[in-house]
C-alpha cells in the first residue's frame, strides 16, 4: 500500500512537471521568454510558484530545459530533411528549407529559440545547439564531397557558415519589433527561404543556382 | 576658487572612470567577460568597489559599455576596410580578411565580444552591433550591384548572411576550450581566413574563388 502511495505520488508529481513545462512553452511561444514569468506559468499550470522551485532550480534552469527540449525538435527536423533521397547538396537544400520554413511559420518561438536575449544559462544551449546543427551538416557536406557534387573544402568550416547565415538572416525578419502584414507573409517568407538557401548553396558550392 | 575646485574633481571623476574601463577591458581580454569581477576589476583600478557602483549602475551595465566600446572599435576597422580602392567584391574580401584576421590575432577578446554567453544587457548589444556590421556590409552589396560585380539580389539579406557566417564560422576557434599551439596558429588562422571569405564571396556571387 505505501508502495502504491508513492507511485502515485511519482506519477503527480512528473504530471506537474509536465504541466509546468507545457505551460512554459505555451508562454515562450506567445511572448519570448521574457513573457514567461514564474508567477503567470504558476497560474497556468495551476500549481504554486513554489511547487516550480521544487521541479526546477532555478527560472534560469527551467528555461534552458524548455530551451533544449524545443531546440532538440528543431534538430529532429533538420536531420529528417537530411534524410530524404537525392544528393547531397539536395538534402542540404530541404534542411535548410526546412529550419527557416518552420522559423518564419512561427515567428516568435523562433525569435526566442534563435535570438532572443536570456540568460547565459540558456546562452550556453545555444552554443552546444548551433553545434549540433553544424554537425549534422557538416556529415552531409562531406558526403556531398565524396560524391562529387560539392568541392572539397574544410567541412566543419562550411557547415558553420551555413548555421550563421541561415540563424543571422532570419533575426530580422523574426524580430517581433517586425511589422507583419498578414497579406504578404507567405510570398515574403517564400522569397526570403529562396534568397537564404540560395546564398547557403552557392557559399558552399560555389556555382549560381 | 571654489570653479577650479569643481572642475578638478570632474577630471578626477573622468579619470577613475576612465580607469576603470582600461581595467575591465584588461580582465576581459585576458578571460572573458567572466574574469571580470568588480573586486578585481577594483583592485586593478585602485579604487573602492563602491567607487565602480558610483560610475556604473550595475555589474551590466559596466559590462554593456565595455562592449559597446570594444565593439565599436572593430565596426571602424570594417568600416576602413570597405573603405579601401578597389570594386565592391574587393572591398567586402578586405573587410571580411580584416573581421576574421583581427579575432584570430586577439582570440580571446574576440570570443568574448562575438559569442562568450554573459547577460541580456550585453546580448542585445549584440544583436544592435550586428546590424552595424550588416549596413556597412549592404551599402557595399548594393554599389556592388550598381558595379556589376555582384549579381542583383537581396542586399540586406545577403548582408545578414555575411555577418552570420563570418562570426559562426569563429566560434569554434576562437573558443576558449580550444588548445591551441603557438606554431602551428599563423598557418592553421590563414588557410582558416581564406575558407571563410571563399564561402561568402561565393554565396554573394555565386562564383567559385
């Protein structure tokens, strides 16, 4: 009987942390992690404030796990466009379409992911994040080379660069002090994933596409 | 008498302010933002950790005006660079060899201005610093348009892209956590120069370099 007490208790309490998280990302996705504050995340999740400090250190230590765990989908995405069939400078093409696709769909969990300034514990992710993007490029890169369809050249260099561009250039357009009209968002983005995927490709293969 | 008072007391005031700033850049060259703690940066000045407080409202807003600083001294070096005779394509390759070459030469200055993670105060100046770079960038892509040796395209986001490939691309190397040997640095740092300005001439022009 007290055994089955504390299952049920473990199961509460991994439920709450659930909820908290959902309720933090739900905030992060409306207003940047500057609109998630302990006390509205609290009051959505309906918990005390307290009960979050019992499930995360810190404001900063919940962030950075909302930050890794949305990060990580991002990253899971990119891989699969990774994987389609075609070469390599094809699969490059759909990853890259893919990351600034899913971006501009949604502007502002983008802008927080990518952009927004935090904290340096959330900073730190970023940093190991970028990294593992370029690693997933930079495999497909040197399968491009081995190919033959992308000239040799230092593929971590290069798959860094493609992780610049791509996250730089779209800071701007993602920037929620952006003006949006809805009219236009789908032919601008359309245009705007053309013109990065565009640069990314020819920086990496050197040839007009 | 009592003018002469005042003024001498202002230009002590300077002074310690000035003071303080050479000494907080000092730490932050030789670790990072994180090396700067104010009773170092105190110890170094000679003057009373209250003393910084009285010139800086906070440990930020210290830090902010260091970058700012630091920051705006390599914005000119670009600036100059771009300033250089020569078409646009030349000027943009002198301006890129002047960014990269500069970081690799003050690595660890350089890592903390481009990506070292440290507050939210200091990551929006940031992101205000990369647009300066990006204009000086655009402007030139845009005489390069009207030149005719940059194909037409999206100056302000292949701007963009410059920036981001140029600091992503130095991160790794310039990160602290990276062993470096001193004999090996000058070569390993121009073959490293010379990819990173290949990918973004390349991705600007579409013209193997």
């Amino acid at each position: 009987m007290a055994y089955r007490e504390t299952e049920k208790m473990r199961q509460r309490k991994a439920e709450a942390r659930q909820r908290i998280i959902d309720c933090t990302w739900e905030c992060v996705a409306e207003g940047g992690f500057r609109s998630a504050r302990i006390t509205r995340i609290a009051g959505l999740a309906g918990v005390a404030t307290g009960t979050i400090y019992r499930h995360f250190e810190s404001r900063e230590h919940l962030f950075a796990e909302i930050f890794r765990l949305a990060t990580q989908r991002e990253v899971d995405k990119v891989a699969e466009a990774l994987g389609i069939s075609g070469n390599a400078v094809e699969r490059l093409e759909s990853a890259l379409r893919q990351f600034a696709g899913r971006a501009l769909k949604g502007p502002m969990k983008a802008w927080a992911l990518i952009a927004e300034p935090v904290d340096p514990t959330v900073e730190e992710e970023r940093l190991a994040y970028r990294k593992a993007y370029a690693d997933l490029f930079e495999r497909a890169i040197n399968e491009g080379i081995k190919e033959g369809c992308i000239p040799e050249q230092n593929a971590r260099l290069a798959s860094t660069c493609l992780v610049g561009a791509i996250s730089e250039s779209l800071i701007g357009p993602l920037s929620p002090t952006q003006t949006r009209s809805l009219q236009d968002t789908d032919n601008r983005n359309n245009t705007l994933v053309d013109a990065i995927v565009c640069f990314c490709i020819q920086g990496l293969t050197g040839t007009r596409s």
